[in-house]
C-alpha cells in the first residue's frame, strides 16, 4: 500500500498538507444532533435512558445492577490475563507513576509584612472520571496512562466507563489494568451515554469533577457540549506523527514508525520531512513493503493513501519551521544530532530523539504520557498530566497594620471602576467620615 512522496522543495508545505485533507473539518450537524439527544434523555431519564442506550448500541442488555463491575468480575479478569502482560503492565504503570509522581505542585506562602501574607494552596479534584473506548481492540494502556495521574494527585475517587462486550463482559485487560492503576468504580457504559451519565450523575453512575480519556466521535462531540458542566481533559482529534529525518536515518525504523501511527485508524496521519531524497526513496518503498505483513491492512488501506505522505524539502530548517507551524501530537527527529533540534521545537505534544526513542515507547512504558494535543492544539494544551487533576485555591489573610497601608489604594480603585460598595469596604475599617462608621471591638463589646 502506497502513501504519497512528493517532492516539496518547490511547493508550499501548508498547501500539500491541505491537499492531503490533513485535520479536515467533519460535517457535525448530524452527530451535535444526535449527542444533544443522548446528553439529554441521560440527564432527565438516569439510568434507564443508559441501559436502552447499551442495548441499542452494544446490543446488550443489562439491569441497573449490572453496570457496576464487581470484585469478583476484576479478580476474574485478572486470574485471566497472560501473567506476562500483568508484568508488563505493571512495570509500565511503575513508571508512569514515577514520572507523574514528579510532577505534583504544591502551594507556596509569601510574608507580606505585618503578619500577613498571601499565597496559594493546591487540592486535588474530587472526583475524576476516566473514559476507555471499546473499538476494536482493549486499550489497557490508556487506562494507566489516565488513572495513574488522577491517583498520584490525590483524587480521592477515580471512576471508570467502558463498553461492555457482546457476552455484557469487559475484557480481562482492562480491569487487569484498573485493578494496576487504581480506579475505584468500573462501568460497563459506553459512548456518548457513558459521558452524560459521569457529567450528569445518575443514580448509578456518579457526577464527576472532570473527564478523560479518549474516544471516537461521539465521545469527543459530548466531552465538547458537557465541557463547563465539568472539566474535560482536551478536545481530541486523529491521531498524528510527524518525522524530521536526515540521511543518516534508518528507512526500516522511520517507515515502521510511520505505519506504528497510521494503524491507529482509517483518518491517522503520518508525514515525513526530509531533505535526503535518497532516504525518501528507501522509506517510501518500505511502507508500502512493510504494511503488507500488518494486521491492520484495512484500516491502512484509507489512512496511508489519503492522510500520510513522505515531503522532501529544502533542507531542516524548512522542516524545523514547518513542524512548529503543524504542532504535531507527536514528533519524531531521527536525525545525526536529535539534541541539537530539540531547543528549537516549541510546539509538540511530545519529541521523541533519536533512532531508538520509538513513539510506541512513549504510548506504553517509558512513563510520560501518551494522551497528547492533535489537530495543532500543541500550541497552547498540554499532554495529559498530574496537575489536569489539580484546582489551586488562593489565600489571604491581611492584619489591620497591612490594610492600613494600602486601603486607600484599594479604595482609589474600586472608585475608578465605580464600585463605590467595593471602597466602602475597604473605608468602613478606618475612615471617621465613612457612610456606617465600624464599630470598635470595645464599642462592639
């Protein structure tokens, strides 16, 4: 199966890329409409309007009872996982909890003299809910990679939603890995239904404080219409890659990475920038070799012809340009000298240097997290992270020495906006003339 080479030295990158329909716009209409629907018969119908849902669109039937995963159910699952993958899974969830762990924040105190100060504290969210597709296979990474960093801010309740299987089950490895990363409550919820319940609360499913995890496109379109009713992690698009490769790269390695990012589905994009027309050559003729042998030949068959393409430029500063203009999920620089490049990158959701630093390393184990900024989005969101499950509360507290300082200046502002209450509050403390002069505490007594 063949993706695009083109040769760009002589064309606009942004141009190409349009032409390969990179970050289309989907016509919503059809699917807004059919989410408001979802969002509302779950809000005002509870727990019915989700099991006629999962009827209807799992083909399962169960009871209100049933939505719960039970002990048994896990410890099931777990008796039932390859004890290898349970290994695996577990060194994985190791060092995403080592890496999250890192980044927790805390709050700060600043002495403002007097006896006062002001400053900032930090508390977890209470309640963090956490969205796991069905899809065509189980996707225990993502448990880990949403779990863990709720768990290691401190959330005090982590719930999961996931489709339940044909049988009304949930595949072993994803309760393996719930069990692993810690969630407290498992549903067998799906879709948009599964984020209406969590952004509403029913009298099974509780309301939560934010909601993450990926999804198709349903799910996204409801994370979208409930985002100020709760929290939401980002507003997720296809999946993305793009590779800046010189003529030292290895063609097998970057054709492997790029088809690693194309299975994902039938709209994934994986672009390589080179300008070593030699290296384009190589790498062209192994994807096409290459994805012949994959499972997914299917879902390659949409995505490498109509999404991922191999552009030879100019040179790597054109390539460097480029690449902060795409803000890309991921970004691969398979280059002589990866480090030299990095300070230059300013928008990506995560860099991955060098010939063995695959981005399948980042999506199941080395510990950062693999729940990235697409569609461009990198230029002002983050990858997923223990502070997305963090709120900071500020902190005051002034004496009568320090507001006497400064009140006339709070009151100096306040009138200028003309929020004359706002300086009264302020004058009411000290000023004779105030309009209610303040009592002292002997007056009070």
């Amino acid at each position: 199966m063949r993706c695009k080479r083109i040769d760009a030295r002589e064309k606009d990158l942004a141009q190409v890329c349009e032409s390969l329909g990179m970050r289309g716009k989907m016509e919503l209409g059809p699917i807004l409409e059919t989410v408001s629907e979802i969002l509302s018969e779950v809000r005002t119908k509870g727990d019915e309007a989700l099991l006629t849902y999962t009827e209807k669109f799992d083909r399962v039937r169960l009871s209100a009872s049933e939505l719960r995963v039970t002990k048994e159910e896990t410890d099931a699952a777990l008796r039932a996982t390859d004890p290898a993958l349970l290994e695996v899974m577990a060194k994985s969830a190791a060092n995403i909890r080592a890496f999250h762990e890192r980044q927790m924040e805390s709050g700060f105190t600043m002495d403002v003299g007097n006896g006062s100060y002001i400053g900032m504290r930090v508390r977890p969210i209470g309640i963090a809910g956490i969205y796991v597709p069905g899809g065509t296979a189980p996707l225990p990474s993502t448990v880990l990679m949403n779990v863990i960093p709720a768990k290691s801010a401190g959330v005090g309740r982590v719930v999961l939603c996931t489709p339940p299987r044909a049988d009304g089950t949930v595949h072993p490895a994803i309760l393996a890995a719930a069990a692993i990363a810690g969630a407290d409550e498992i549903y067998k919820i799906g879709g948009a239904q599964a984020i209406a319940a969590m952004a509403s609360g029913t009298k099974t499913i509780p309301k939560v404080d934010k909601i993450c995890g990926p999804g198709n496109i349903y799910v996204n379109t409801a994370k979208r219409l409930v985002y100020g009713q709760v929290d939401i992690d980002m507003f997720a698009g296809p999946s993305e890659i793009l590779i800046l490769a010189d003529e030292t790269a290895n063609p097998e390695f970057v054709a492997a990475d790029m088809l690693s990012q194309a299975e994902h589905d039938r709209i994934a994009s994986a672009i390589l920038l080179t300008p070593s027309a030699a290296l384009a050559d190589l790498v062209y003729e192994a994807v096409d070799r290459r994805s012949e042998k994959l499972a997914r030949k299917e879902i390659l068959s949409f995505s490498l012809p109509d999404y991922c393409a191999i552009l030879v430029v100019p040179d790597m500063a054109t390539a460097i340009s480029f690449s902060n203009e795409l803000a890309p999920e991921h970004l691969e620089i398979c280059t002589e000298d990866p480090e030299s490049i990095l300070p230059e990158i300013r928008n990506a959701g995560a860099v991955f240097l060098g010939d063995y630093t695959p981005e399948p390393l980042g999506d199941y184990f080395a510990g950062p997290n693999h729940t990235l900024p697409t569609s461009g989005t990198a230029r002002f969101f983050s990858p997923l992270n223990t502070g997305d499950f963090l709120k900071k509360m500020s902190v005051l507290s002034y004496t009568e020495a320090s507001l006497r300082e400064c009140y006339r200046d709070v009151a100096k502002f306040a009138e200028a906006e003309g929020l004359t209450a706002h300086a009264e509050a302020a004058l009411v403390r000290f000023e004779e003339n105030a309009e209610t002069k303040a009592q002292t505490k002997e007056e009070r007594q």
